[in-house]
C-alpha cells in the first residue's frame, strides 16, 4: 500500500478552482474587447472598397466625359437624384480591367453594396457617383443624407460615399 506525504507534488482542488475563475475573469474582460475589434475591423474594409471604388469611378467618369463636378461641398446628397442601382458586376464590366480589378459586392458584414452611377448625357449634372453601405443592421437609414460623421463605435450607420467625397463615415469619439 503507497502513502501519501506531504513531498509529494499537486494542485488541490482549491487551486485548481482559483486558476481557472482567474481564467475566466480575464476571458470575460477579452471578449468584449475582441467583439468591438472585429466589427471595427469590418467597418475600416468597407471604409476602404467605398473609397477604393468611389475613386475608381469618379477616374472612369473624368476619361469617359472629360470630368465631373466631384468633391463640390454638398450639405445634403438625396438618393432620389440617383440612376437606380447597379449591381457590382454591371459596374465592374465599366471599371475593369483600367481603374478596378474587381469592384467588392459585400461590405465587411457581408451585405451588398448599393452603387449609383449615371452615364451618358446625364454625368453633367450635380449628383452622379453613390455608393453606400447598410452597416451592420443590414437596413438603409433612409435616402437623403446630411454631410456629417458619426460615433465610430454605432456599427449600425450608413457608410456614403458621394461625387467625389464621403458623406457619411466613422469619426472617433470626441
């Protein structure tokens, strides 16, 4: 028969408990952190195709027309005054292989994109180029926007891209 002494080496079950509910503090702490971080994440990749594209197409507009009344200082941008939407592969097969490689048809929370592009003798006119993103709720805000950022942190926010500049984009918190 073996006997137990105190050299022998182990945890106790008192140890093992404490261990793992200091484990559990600190992946409870994480988590949130991790959560936040990867929608922040999806919020930057769309931030970037909007621009990526935007630029694309205001480049396409500028040699297909000679150039266009981008980036003027529009306080409200009305979706109204929009063509109806284009798919991404309508706007790729304009914008590909010259300005784009490929145009993104989801944003980061894999909803699609919405772009506006109007051609032919209407590129003269004051609205031309949209793109926007529905944000995390997967639902527009509505269809007229006013020029202004938002809480970087309300992932459910309309991201807009128009002529030339954002109209609606994530701004660190004040």
């Amino acid at each position: 028969m073996r006997r137990v002494t105190a050299a022998q080496k182990g945890f106790t079950l008192i140890e093992l408990l404490i261990v793992i509910a200091i484990i559990g503090i600190i992946v409870s702490m994480l988590i949130p952190n991790l959560l936040d971080a990867m929608q922040k994440a999806k919020q930057k990749r769309t931030m970037a195709d909007v621009r990526i594209t935007g630029t694309a197409m205001f480049s396409w507009l500028t040699d297909q027309v000679g150039a266009a009344a981008a980036g003027q200082a529009n306080s409200n941008v009305v979706l109204a005054s929009y063509d109806s939407p284009r798919t991404a592969a309508a706007l790729e097969s304009l914008l590909s292989p010259n300005y784009l490689q490929n145009v993104p048809p989801i944003d980061g929370w894999k909803f699609p994109y919405e772009y506006y592009l109007k051609t032919g003798s209407l590129v003269h006119e004051r609205q031309v180029m949209l793109i926007r993103s529905q944000g995390r709720d997967k639902a527009f805000e509505g269809s007229d926007y006013t020029v202004t950022s938002f809480d970087s942190t309300d992932y459910d926010e309309d991201i807009v891209w128009a002529d030339g500049f954002m109209v609606r984009w994530p701004s660190p918190k004040r």
